[in-house]
C-alpha cells in the first residue's frame, strides 16, 4: 500500500511504502470471539514467515506495555520520582 503526504506537505514527506498485516485467530477458546489484528508497517514483509515474525514482534509489545503499567501503578514509580531524597 502506498500513502503519500497530505496535500501541502508532499514537499516535506515522501511517500511511504506500507504492508497490511490481517491475522486472525484460528481456533478461537470456547465463549470468545477470535482475536483479530490488522497491523500495518514500513517493515518488509514478503512471506507468511516475515507475516508471522512481525506478529511475534508485535506480541512482545504488550508484554512491555504491561511492565511499564506495572512499574507505574503497582511500583508507583512516578511518585517517587516527583519527591525529594528526605
């Protein structure tokens, strides 16, 4: 897929070459509706391989995502920033 610059900015931007990544779940638990993601990305995907990699990719995000939500409300990390050593 190629998206280019909003009008006025085609001088500043160029065009960017994008893949659409579809994946849906396969055999979804019972009482659940599949996951279904729809990623899009500048990464070169030219094989289902390449497909499943950046899905892999995709999926350790939200191990992060849930180690910052951790470190923020569980840790309180930011309050103990905004304080003073006494």
């Amino acid at each position: 897929m190629m998206v280019c610059p909003p009008i006025g900015k085609q001088k500043k931007y160029s065009r960017q070459e994008l893949q659409i990544i579809h994946a849906e779940e396969v055999c979804p638990p019972e009482g659940r509706a599949p996951i279904c993601w729809k990623l899009i990305t500048n990464l070169v995907v030219k094989s289902h391989e390449d497909a499943v990699h950046k899905l892999h990719w995709y999926a350790l995000r939200w191990k992060i995502e849930t180690f910052f939500k951790t470190l923020k409300t569980g840790c309180k990390v930011e309050d103990i920033r905004l304080t003073t050593a006494d």
